[in-house]
C-alpha cells in the first residue's frame, strides 16, 4: 500500500512539473517589452506597439496631455500609467490580452461609470478608431485627474 502511494506521489509531481514547463513555453507575449519605468517611456511604449494599437495608445496621450496639463507618465507594470502631482496615478493605457485597454483606477466614480471591469476598476477597450469615443474618454479623464489616486 505504502509503495501505490510514493508511485501516485511520484507520477503527479513528474505531471504538474511537465504541463507547468510546457504551459509556459507555448504561452504568447501578450505585451511589448517593458521598456522600463522612467517617467519619459511612455513614448518609447507607444513606439512599440503594434501599429493598429500604437494609433489608439498616442490619441489616448494625447487627449490626456490635453485635458490635464503637466500630466506625469510613466511604464508600470507593463502599462503607460498618467497622473499628477499630489493626486497619484488615475488612469492606466495599453496591451491587455492583445487589446488596448484604458483603466481608471476610481473608476466607478466616473459618470458614466465606464463599461469594462469590476470595483473600483473601471475601463473600457478599444478594438478600432470608431470606438474611441472622444468626448466621454475627455469627461473620464477629466473627472478621473481630481479624484485621488494611488501612490501619491
């Protein structure tokens, strides 16, 4: 009995080793490579994203530079980050699961409340220029830039 046990033990280790080595190795770079986490990267992100993407990332910068002067950036976790001084960060940009998604940290405060997410946490994706709605995301961003942040 003791012996069935130790071969159990033995052939699940040798699995979970083997699907977790193979899992890695086939799963696809969601992301472009971090370019790191000086606050002047956010265009050197920008740069590297796929062309379609890299349209959608520099308009959202844009808007964001616009409607918030002296807006800080910075790469994050693998994401452009925006926020302002005293405040923290409030609103997130890039490649999520091969989509542009745009994240507002106290988002469920925002009106709309943007569609995407769960808590606070709210957003939306952008899968082509006719979804980038201008006008709202300028609201969001807007009312998102007095709320606190985090990391302030």
């Amino acid at each position: 009995m003791k012996s069935g046990n130790t071969r159990t033990a033995q052939r699940t280790s040798k699995r979970v080793g083997t699907r977790a080595s193979a899992h890695t190795a086939a799963r696809p770079r969601k992301r472009p490579a971090r370019p790191g986490s000086a606050p002047g990267s956010v265009p050197g992100y920008i740069a590297a994203l796929p062309p379609a993407h890299r349209a959608l990332a520099l308009r959202f910068d844009t808007l964001v530079g616009k409607v918030v002067p002296g807006v800080e950036r910075a790469i994050k976790w693998g994401l452009a980050f925006y926020g302002s001084e005293g405040r923290g960060w409030f609103v997130s940009c890039g490649i999520v699961h091969g989509e542009i998604r745009i994240t507002f940290f106290q988002g469920q405060m925002l009106r709309p409340v943007p569609p995407e997410g769960r808590g606070k946490l709210r957003g939306i994706i952008l899968d082509g220029s006719d979804s980038f709605d201008a006008r709202t995301i300028e609201s969001w961003v807007t009312q998102a830039a007095k709320l606190p942040g985090f990391g302030a």
